[in-house]
C-alpha cells in the first residue's frame, strides 16, 4: 500500500477516522481494520527510526483493540 488508508479531514470521510458503526463492535471492527491498514501504509514507508516508532505503536494499538475483542466476544 503506498497512499494513506485516508484522512479524517476528508469530507468523504464525514471528518471521522473510521465508520462508527450502527452498535460499538461494528465500530470496532472498522477500527481495527482501519489500524491494520494503517499498518501496512506505515510498513511500505521504509524502516527509519522514527518509522519503527510508529509500527510499535501501531501494533501496540491493534493487540490492545484484539485484546478487548477477544475479552467480550459472545458466540
């Protein structure tokens, strides 16, 4: 991936990170989603240090929100 999954700041984005989703896990999922692209934007980027930076936060960020996932599934 070498464009941003998107901008908050676009109108197409309603000035929203992601879809907040009718009921909290639909926002959740497209949190998630939305952390793993931006994952993957970050990983085509290079690896400098301030880069490293940001991939450890970023996968600090999605196996927190994996945590709660798992934490409240319901079957």
């Amino acid at each position: 991936m070498t464009r941003p999954p998107g901008n908050s700041l676009d109108s197409d984005q309603d000035d929203r990170v992601i879809d907040l989703g009718v009921e909290l896990p639909e926002g959740i999922r497209h949190l998630r989603r939305r952390i793993a692209e931006e994952i993957a934007y970050n990983d085509a980027k290079g690896r400098s240090g301030y880069r490293m930076g940001m991939h450890d936060g970023l996968h600090f960020v999605l196996e927190a929100v994996d945590a709660l996932m798992s934490e409240h599934a319901t079957d």
